[in-house]
C-alpha cells in the first residue's frame, strides 16, 4: 500500500521528466549539429568559437548550467530588450540541459563525421552525385551510425542530468520524491529514494533496449 | 578520339607526381597501365575524374575541352556523368544494399525514376551473376563479390570510359579470377577502359595496349607484346624482370 | 545589475573551499577505482553468482542519477548500520559525518563508470598481442602485465580523465547533505547577498579552471605513459 502510493506519487513527475528529456535532447541535438558544422570549417574564426563553447560547456558541473540559465539569460536577453522573466521555469531548464549537452553532442557528430571513410564521399561524387547528395545520402546517414554509441550515451546521461533541475524549482520526478520524503518528516524515505531509483533505472533500460533495436537493423551496416 | 589528355601535371607540395601526362584513347579501346608503386598512376586517374585538381594540362571529352586545372563545376559533374571509376577497395556504400549501390548513381547523378533505376541495376547485378545477393550489405559480401558490384555500379551509368584502380590487388588470389572475367566480358562489349594493374595475363589477354609509367611520365607504349617481350626502355626491362620474380 | 564588486569579494571565499571538492573527487576515484578493478576481474573472469550481480550493480549504478544514489546511501547507510547492531555488531549509528557519506556514494558511482572503461580498454588491445607474448614463451600472469596491461592503461587514461573530470562536476550537488565545497559556498554567499549570478560566475570560473587543469595533467600523463608504452612521441 505504502509503495503504491510512493509510486503513484513519483510517477505523476514523470511526464515532466520526459518533457524535459525530449525538449533537451532535441534543441542540444540542433545546436550541436550546428557547432559541429561550425568547427568542421576551414574558418579559423567559426573554428575557435565552437573550440571556446566547447572548452567553457566541458567545465561546467550541469547543475551550475541550469543556475546561469535561469538567472542569467533573462538578464542576458534583457540587455536587447526582450523581458524573458516571465517564462515558465521548464523553458529555462529546457535551455540550460540544451547548452550542456549541445557541445558534447556536437563532439559526438564531429568526431563521427571525421571517421567516416572519404572512400564513401569519393564513390559518391564518381557515380555522378552532386556534393549536397553525396553528402545527405551517404556521408550523413554513416556519420550518424558512427555516432550512435556516443549519442545513447550522452541521452542516458541528460537522462540521470534532468533531476538537477529541482536547483530551479522544477517538479519533475527528483524534485517530487524530496517533496515527497519532506511531507513525510522522515518516514520512508529510503524506500522513497529507492523506488525513484528504479525508475529512473527503468526508463535508461528501456533507452538502452530501444538503441539496441536500431543496432539490431543496422547490423549489417559496418561503419 | 574519345578522350585526350594534353600536358597533365600534378605536384604535391615539392613531389612532382606527373610530370606532363599526354594521353589519347580511342573509342572502345581498353589500356592497361604497370608501372611502379608511387609512380602517379592513381594520381592521373584521380585527376582525370577531378576527384584531385591538377596544376595544369587540358582534357578534350566528346569534343568538349576541360582546363584541367580549373574546370567549372558544370565540368567536373559533366565528366564525372561521362565516367565511372572502380576502386582498389571497392568503396561500396556501406549503408545501401548491393542493389542500392547500383541504383543510386542512376536516381542522383542522373535523374531516372527510382523503378527505371532498380530495374537498370537488377540487370546489371545479374551481369555479374549477383542478382541473388541484391538485398546483401557490403559487409555480408566477399571482397570478390564487393568488386564485381562495384563494376556494376560503374557500368550500369553506361559511361565513355571506365577507370579501373588496381580492381583486383586487395583481392584474395582465388577470388581475383571472377573479378577479371567480369572486367574481360565487358571489354568484349566494346567498353572503353584505363586499367591500372599488376595482372600482366590480364593486359596481355585483353588489352588493346599496355603503357608503363614511370616517375610521372609514361616510359614506353605499344601492344603487350611490344611492351611485355620487346621493351625498349631499360627502366621497363628492370621492372618487368622485377615482377617477373614475383610470378 | 551585475555587482562586480560583490562577485570580486566572493572569488577568494568560494576558491578557498575548492579543496574539498578536490579531495572529495580525488579520494572518491581512488576507491571508486579499486572497487572497479574487482568489477572487472569478477566479470572478465566470469566468476560464478558473482558476475551477473556485478553486471546488475554497474547497470543500475550508470541507470541512476547520482543525486538519488547519494539520498539512498544517506538514507540506507545508517538503517543499515542500526540493523548490523541488531545483529550483534558494534557499530555506532549517529552522526555519521557527511563527508563519508558522499566518498561512500561517489566511490560506489565511480567504480560502475571506470569498470565499463577498464573493460573497454582492456577489449581493445589486440588479443594477439598476449598469444604472441604467450608464444614466445612468456607465463600468463607475465603476458598480462608485461604485454597487456601496458597497452590497456594507454587506452584507458584519456577515458578515465573524462570520467575523473565528470566526476568533479558531479560532486556540485554534495552541498544538499551539508558539505561545504564550491557550489555550496556560492549559495550561502548568494542568500546573504540575494545576489546569484554573481557567485554563480565566480563558480563557473573555478570550475572550468579546475576541470581544464585535471585535463593538461591527464594529457601530460598520457603522452609519458604512450612513451613508456610505445616509444612513441605524441605532441602534448
Ligand atoms: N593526397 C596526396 N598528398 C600528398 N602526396 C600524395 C597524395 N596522393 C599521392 N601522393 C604521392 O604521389 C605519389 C604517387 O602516388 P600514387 O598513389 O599516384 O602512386 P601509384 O602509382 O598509384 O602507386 P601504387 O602502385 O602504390 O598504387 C606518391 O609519392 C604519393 O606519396
Ligand atoms: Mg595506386
């Protein structure tokens, strides 16, 4: 009895786990696609500006992130006017998990593109493909093979990285079992933590699970 | 002529690789090119599809004059359609099925409908009696059966010319047979090819000529027999007899 | 808007506890790192009932967020204490210092990342580089760590860097259990001052200097251990 309601209560953060989960891993992935573009240039500039962002992001304990997202990009956005005060908290912790991971993802899809053998690019340009196709339809489907392993695992990591955003005031599925414990004065709150830990183990091992099912169609594609 | 290649030179920072390459090849011809290791002979291939830029020299296609060190980009895609290439290592997309590799030069580089294309390809897999690994990964193939989809990728684009790159030397020795049956079938149908290769029966047997290169320049020219039995140049003599140990 | 002066005075005080966040990270891996190495030899050796609880541990250990690993072994370690007295055990129950709480949490999250590391380094050294030490006469326990083992911890050092330097950012939420390191001093200077992103970005710069200067060692140490290795010279 008592854990069914432990459980039921844990449970009802998870949809903002998983909103932030989602929302994260997509605007990083964006962004990181992008500083991975930018520090493949020849550009010595576009180059040391995705070095730089990737040397600052690296350092940054995630839980530091999300601090100076939420109390500095509002002061940041009102230096061009834009009042961003009044945006839900989940945006902001959308964007501090999204500037955290952008720059380990973009060094997940650099480092994959570089490894993709440029055999592939040249067989593509001499059966008559332009730059744009050889790229889109061979170098990019192989780059992101390669990154895979990578990318499962920097998931799993903004995975376990959501519940720092408790540090904003976010109810997710973290900041629901404190809440939780604290209603409880002390009471069960191993069993508390505990059950919140198999959640959370639940929901990487059916990632895992997942990634293992697109490895699974893909075995035959030895990058 | 169908192709003509005129004062071809490439360097590589202070490495003159090809001294001033001129080069005529007539319809339906097939050239077998031997040479040494490091000679270029991949180089001037690379630079006759613009997959490398050269530093000077002019091709003439069908007519249609190239600066070959500063073709346009209508250039370079207008050769690349007029040529195939076959690669040492096959270079087969890794993520397309054989039959894929076949197609996909036909929809992209030149705009068949996807059904034309695949039937194009079935036809051209079956050529080389593959048609029943057309759903097979490149890592599910033998090298033997990666090269000979690699011919038929470059074939099934009905090019002027197809440039061979050592198509059998990463082969195992057993499988090198099929590949070079394939490569004499399709000589046998008129293909104008560039061969560049170690197999001196194969450019014996089919070659119309055979060129030896050397240090960036072609040494000495003629039918295999001239080049092979009677070669006039010492540095020929020393390589024939070089591999000749080897075989 | 942005009080320079306030994150200028709070710098010295917020470094000042970096130590401990050094400590507690450096300690936490050495362990963390021991408890690893029998990870590895129960699973590499595929020992009996022992390999898949390991296999069990390091699954659910990188399943989890540290901060709930942390609030179990904060919870769980004096139950589990009080319950080994029922039994019989002299132990004491109260007052367990903070600081034993977070080593114990962040050894245990350390050994399950630095033991998936070992074995992947260990997997890639090339299996015929210990039969050719084996052939040639060498006993196994000499082909392991003569041959093997070399060549593991060079491929195993730019991982473990990550993972060490993972680790010192992962200690920013100790502050919850009541240590004071970096982060907690930025926030009990911000309270005081109702000022946060001041000492936010006092924190921000300790911790980026901190990470890169763990990373130029870990560099440094790679490129002499790739020497010793290798003979190779590497550009550091
Ligand atoms: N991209 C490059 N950059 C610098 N040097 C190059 C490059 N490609 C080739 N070379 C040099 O050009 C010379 C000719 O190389 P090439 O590959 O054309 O020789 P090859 O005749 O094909 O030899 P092999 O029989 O070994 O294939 C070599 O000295 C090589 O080092
Ligand atoms: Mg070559």
């Amino acid at each position: 009895m008592r854990l069914t309601k432990i459980m039921t209560t844990l449970l009802s953060g998870l949809p903002t786990t998983l909103t932030l989960l989602i929302f994260s891993f997509i605007f990083a992935s964006v962004i990181g696609v992008c500083l991975a573009w930018l520090s493949l240039r020849r550009n010595p500039v576009a180059k040391g500006l995705a070095r730089g962002y990737l040397g600052l992001v690296r350092g940054t304990p995630p839980l530091l992130m999300l601090l100076l997202a939420y109390y500095g990009l509002p002061k940041l956005f009102l230096l061009v006017g834009i009042d961003i005060n009044d945006w839900a908290k989940l945006l902001f912790g959308i964007a501090g998990l999204s500037i955290g991971w952008s720059a380990y993802l973009s060094e997940a899809f650099r480092s994959a593109y570089l490894s993709v053998d440029p055999g592939q690019y040249e067989a593509a340009l001499v059966v008559g493909m332009d730059a744009s196709h050889a790229f889109w339809r061979i170098l990019m489907p192989q780059t992101l093979l390669i990154a895979l392993p990578n990318v499962e695992n920097l998931l799993i990591g903004l995975v376990k990285a959501t519940s720092l955003v408790y540090v904003i005031g976010i109810m997710d599925m973290y900041n629901t079992a404190t809440d939780l414990s604290n209603q409880n004065q002390g009471v069960y709150q191993l069993e508390i933590f505990v059950v919140l830990a198999f959640i959370y183990w639940l929901v990487v091992l059916a990632i895992e699970w997942g990634f293992r099912q697109i490895r699974k169609d893909y075995q035959y594609v030895t990058v | 002529m169908l192709l003509e290649l005129k004062n071809l030179k490439k360097t590589f920072k202070n490495n003159h690789v090809l001294k001033g390459i001129d080069l005529a090849v007539k319809e339906g011809e097939v050239i077998a090119i031997i040479g040494p290791s490091g000679s270029g002979k991949t180089t001037m291939l690379r630079n006759i599809n613009f997959l490398e830029t050269a530093d000077a020299g002019t091709m003439t296609l069908r007519q249609k004059r190239i600066d070959m060190a500063a073709p346009t980009q209508e250039q370079v895609l207008w050769t690349r359609r007029h040529m195939a290439m076959v690669f040492q290592n096959y270079n087969l997309f890794k993520n397309k099925t054989a039959l894929e590799n076949i197609s996909e030069g036909l929809i992209f580089g030149q705009n068949k409908s996807k059904e034309e294309a695949e039937t194009l390809a079935s036809r051209a897999l079956d050529q080389v009696d593959l048609l029943d690994k057309k759903d097979f990964y490149p890592s599910q193939l033998s090298g033997g059966q990666q090269q000979r989809i690699g011919i038929a990728r470059a074939t099934v684009l009905n090019p002027d010319i197809v440039l061979f790159d050592e198509p059998t030397s990463a082969l195992d020795p057993e499988l090198v047979g099929t590949v070079l049956r394939d490569m004499k079938r399709l000589a046998e149908r008129g293909q104008t090819m560039i061969v560049v290769t170690h197999q001196m029966a194969f450019a014996r047997d089919v070659a119309d000529r055979v060129i030896f290169f050397a240090d960036g320049q072609i040494i000495e020219q003629g039918s295999a027999d001239d080049v092979f039995d009677h070669p006039q140049h010492e540095r020929t003599q020393r390589f024939l007899s070089a591999i000749a140990e080897d075989y | 808007m942005f009080d320079s002066n306030f994150a200028l005075h709070s710098f010295p005080k917020i470094l000042s506890v970096a130590p401990t966040t050094i400590v507690l990270s450096i300690i936490a891996t050495i362990l963390g790192f021991i408890l690893a190495v029998l990870i590895v030899i129960v699973r590499e050796r595929n020992v009996k009932i022992l390999a898949p609880i390991a296999a069990l541990y390091v699954s659910f250990i990188r399943g989890t967020p540290i901060i709930v690993q942390m609030y179990v072994v904060y919870y769980g370690l004096p139950q589990l204490l009080v319950a080994l007295k029922h039994a019989g055990l002299d132990t004491s129950t109260n007052g367990l210092p903070a600081m034993l709480i977070a080593i114990l949490a962040y050894s245990f999250n350390a050994s399950a990342n630095i033991s998936e590391s070992i074995r992947s380094a260990y997997h890639s050294v090339d299996h015929r580089q210990y039969e050719a030490a084996v052939t040639v006469g060498m006993t196994p326990t000499r082909a392991m760590t003569r041959i093997v083992i070399p060549q593991l911890v060079a491929n195993f050092i730019p991982n473990f860097a990550n993972l060490f330097i993972d680790l010192i950012k992962d200690t920013a939420i100790v502050y919850n259990i009541g240590i004071v390191e970096i982060m907690a001093k930025a926030n009990i200077l911000s309270s005081i001052g109702f000022k946060y992103l001041e000492t936010y970005l006092d924190a921000l710069i300790i911790y980026i200097v901190i990470c890169w200067i763990f990373a130029k060692l870990f560099q440094v140490g790679e490129a002499i251990d790739r020497y010793h290795t290798f003979h190779t010279q590497d550009s550091i």
